[in-house]
C-alpha cells in the first residue's frame, strides 16, 4: 500500500485548508443559530404582546362592564342622597335623573357624583384608569344647523368662542379669528356636505329635502376641512414645554349629546308641547349608532319650524321648535335643541355661552367657586373616602336646579331676560358619557407611583410611561326607560386613542408639571 503523506510533508501551499474549511462551516453554523434564535425570541415577544393585549382587552372590557352597572346604578337610585359607590372606587354624591332647570329639587348629576371621579384598580396585573366626562358638559357643534338663523348665528358664536377659550394661557393657545375661522369652516363642512372629500355615510339622520347637510359622527372628521387648520394636535391631549396641559377639543366640544330613537321620537307631541316645532329622528340608538338628532318640519306655510341636531332624547328633555321654550327652563329663551348641564360643564364652556358685555366673565368665576365650596350640611366623615392620589375626598357644593344659581353672587344683577336666556341654556342632568379607560403592563422597571405620590408626578410618569399602554374610550347613552328601569345603550363601542387624556381641571393653575 501507498503510504500516506505526513502533513509536514505537504506542500506548504495546502497547509490548513482543511481547517479553514472547518472555521468557515462552524461561523455559519453559528449565524444560522443566531438567525434562528433571534427569530424565535421575536416570535415569542410578539406573543407575549399579543397575549398581554389580548388580556388587556378583556380587563377594559371588565371594567367597562362595572361602569355600567356603576352608572345604572346611579340613575336608579334618583331620589336618593347620593348615587351608588362604584367597586372600582369613588365616593358617592348627588343622585342622578330627571331634567334640569325644573322647578322642583331633583337628583342631579355633579362632580359629587362616583362616576366624575377617575378611578384606579387592577386586573390580573394590569393596571386601569377609568376617568368618565359626561357629553352634556359640552358644547354640541350641531346646534350650530338650527333653521332659527338668529339663535344658529348665536350658536356660532359660542363656537367660536369654546374654540378659543378652549386652550387658553398655553403654548397651544387658539386665537379669535382662527377659532371663527375654525367655527364657521365646521359649519361649512355640515351645511355642504356633499362637496367634502370624506365620504359620506348613511344616516337615519338625513333629510331628504336637504340633502347636502350631514352631521358628522365624530370631531376627527373635521381633520379633512383642511389639515393646517385642524391638525392632530387639536384632538389629542399632550404637555407643553411650559409643563401645562393642553387638552384635546374633543373634552370641550361633542356631537353625541343629542340623543333619541325613532320609537322617543314618533311618540313625542310635535313641536314637544311648543306652538311649531317637528318630529325628531334619531340616529337609531338602538343598533348603537351616533346619536344626533334631527327634528324635521316646516315654517308657516311649510308647516312648522324644524331644527336638526336638537332635540334631547325621551322624557328628559322636549325637542325644540321656534317659539318653543327650553323644557324644564322655567322661562327661559328658546335654545337651539341642546342644554349644557351646570355642574359638570368646564370653565371654558360656561364662559363661552355669552359674551362678557352681557354676562360678566366674574358672574361664572363666582359659579365655579360656588361648586368648589365645601358643603357644610354633609357631616364629616372620620374614615372619609380617599380619592385615587391617597388624599381625603371633600364634598362640594352643587347645583340641585338652575333655579339654583339665585345663590350665586351677582345673580341679581344680572338683565331679566340674561337670567331667562341662560336657565334655558343650562340644566343639571347627564345622560351620555364618555368612558376613557387606560391600561398599563410594565414591561422593565416602569411603575406607576403610589397613592401617596403628587398628582403631577403621577401624571407625568403615566405621559412618559415606556412599557405596554392601550387606551380605548367608548361613548354611551344613560336611557331612562322607566320609573326604576336604565338601558346603557352603547353610541361609539371602541375607540382605540393614540394619548392618555387629562380630566379637565376648573383651576389648571394647580397643575404644574414643571
């Protein structure tokens, strides 16, 4: 046999080729490895994160069910000293129910009430905040499409003028000829709708004899009229530099607030008891649809004046003709079909309703500081309830009617037909709420700070915060079937927000992020 040569022998060209060969199949090996592992490891986070999704999903679905119950609870208990404590937290304050602006003391909805105040909980190691703002503490945009051109021209004003007041004293602030501007391009949006780039849906709500109106489902719509005038921005709530919170439009305007079914409306006397009016058509509330009004009919010979996106659903509130008077307004001027209930409604709103040379600016500071009174007929509390920052929850003054706003300094200054014009405006009832509810799943060292903590600072680490957050807000109408019988019918079910919103302060000078 042929002897094999020693490998001192070789050519010193072909020495270790064999285990350079073998370097390069074992790094390739390895990258097929790292490859592998690395696909893997993605693969199984991404499941991670969907499973944590998944469960954050079903715990807001959770607690959106205990608000629910939390808010039927609230209506059923009208009459009553106070509403029902929800499981997730709150103290209980004022009942909830029948119209305001009666003449008679009634259960009203107020920041008293277990529902205004956000809540903390969690579910199955999620952590939850449930922060509720009702719709009838803002102004609806709809009244704007009043046929009255006098009380439509009024309306626009006030538009204007929530716009502008809306983001005042920050880096965001609104001036008053881009807030007209502003107002008068939503009008323009509603009025011609047939000419926007949105497509437009099919409403219950459309009027065959006007078929180039059309009410909008949400506030984001208008992003379209034009981009440079409405920019995100305005729908989404953020921090300036100067540390102050610039709230989104969407916590001082709405289109949800008008609200009934074909079945309210057919059954409600035309006009709602006024000398002209017309029949309001719902946006089937029922089947969960936006819920503007639309009252339909004609004037003079046409035959009677009618009002689209007024009219409050069933037995709360009479839908509104010309000449017809706001119902449970105890003489006031007819409004355009909406009322703004006086204890919830933010400063911004309650300024905008009149200019300052017929009601004093001072006239609502006094309002305000009304309802941040301590109420000295609740006995205190030795255990009182604390509110989710740790801190002792005081119960205020508030507004049981309109008629209650005799209370208030310079009430009796003011013009008699100012005081009938603005009981019209106001009322002391809710009926549609808008739930915002956040969830949170650290993924590293992020924590949210305990109860003990400012609320500053808590807010700003809930800004800031880097692990998994989803924020999902849903619009419901509160419908009083019946003495004792509540139906939560859902108008908007899930709405996925791209930012963590802010309760809307009535002193947001105590608020520095600074």
């Amino acid at each position: 046999m042929k002897a094999l040569r020693h490998p001192s022998s070789a050519p010193a060209g072909e020495r270790g080729a064999a285990l350079l060969l073998s370097f390069m199949v074992l790094l390739v090996l390895i990258l097929i490895l790292a490859q592998i592992k690395y696909s893997t490891d993605t693969a199984a986070r991404v499941a991670r994160n969907e499973e944590t999704m998944l469960s954050m999903n079903l715990s807001i679905e959770s607690a959106l069910l205990q608000v629910y119950e939390d808010l039927k609870t609230d209506a059923e208990s009208a009459g009553t000293a106070g509403g029902a404590a929800g499981a997730l937290g709150g103290a209980a304050g004022g009942g909830e129910g029948g119209g305001g602006g009666g003449e008679e003391e009634g259960p009203t909805d107020s920041k008293e009430d277990a529902w205004s105040r956000p809540q903390r909980t969690e579910i199955n190691q999620i952590q939850l905040r449930v922060l509720i703002q009702d719709e009838d503490s803002k102004f609806n945009v709809l009244s704007v499409l009043t046929e009255d051109e006098q009380e439509a021209e009024k309306a626009l004003d006030r538009l204007a003028r929530v716009i502008e007041w809306s983001r005042k004293g920050t880096q965001a602030e609104i001036d008053g000829s881009t807030a007209r501007r502003m107002a008068e391009a939503i009008k323009e949006f509603m009025v011609r709708r047939n000419e926007q780039t949105l497509p437009r849906p099919k409403l219950l709500s459309d009027a065959e004899e006007d078929d180039d109106r059309g009410l909008p489902l949400s506030l984001r719509e208008f992003v379209v009229i034009d981009p440079e005038l409405f920019s995100d921005d305005l729908f989404r709530d953020f921090i300036d530099e100067d540390g102050r919170v610039v709230h989104s439009l969407g916590s001082f305007l709405t289109v949800w607030s008008n609200v009934s079914t074909l079945e309210d409306a057919r059954a409600q006397p035309p006009g709602g008891g006024g000398d002209e009016g017309g029949e309001e058509e719902g946006q089937a509330g029922e089947e969960g649809q936006g819920g503007q009004a639309n009252q339909e009919g004609g004037n003079g010979e046409e035959g009677g004046n009618g009002q689209e996106g007024g009219g409050q659903a069933g037995e709360n509130q009479a839908g509104e003709g010309q000449g017809q008077e706001q119902a449970g307004g105890g003489g006031g001027s007819s409004s355009p079909g909406w009322a703004i209930n006086l204890n919830t409604a933010p400063p911004a709103v309650l300024s905008s309703l009149f200019e300052s040379r017929d009601l004093p600016y001072r006239f609502w500071d006094d309002v305000i500081a009304y309802r941040n009174e301590k109420d000295d007929a609740v006995e205190e509390n030795e255990d009182p309830p604390l509110d989710e920052y740790g801190r002792p929850i005081i119960v205020h003054k508030f507004f049981h009617t309109v008629q209650d706003l005799s209370q208030v300094d310079g009430w009796e200054n003011l013009e008699p037909i100012v005081q009938g014009e603005l009981i019209g405006l106001l009322k002391t009832e809710s009926q549609v709420f808008s739930i915002t509810i956040t969830a949170r799943k650290p993924t590293g060292d992020e924590q949210i700070g305990d109860r003990t903590t400012r609320q500053e600072d808590v807010e700003r680490e809930e800004a800031e915060w880097h692990g998994l957050v989803r924020t999902v807000r849903t619009i419901v109408w509160r419908r009083v079937l019946g003495e004792g019988e509540v139906d939560i019918v859902p108008l908007v079910r899930w709405e996925v927000l791209d930012n963590v919103p802010f309760p809307v302060l009535d002193f947001p000078e105590s608020r520095d992020f600074r």
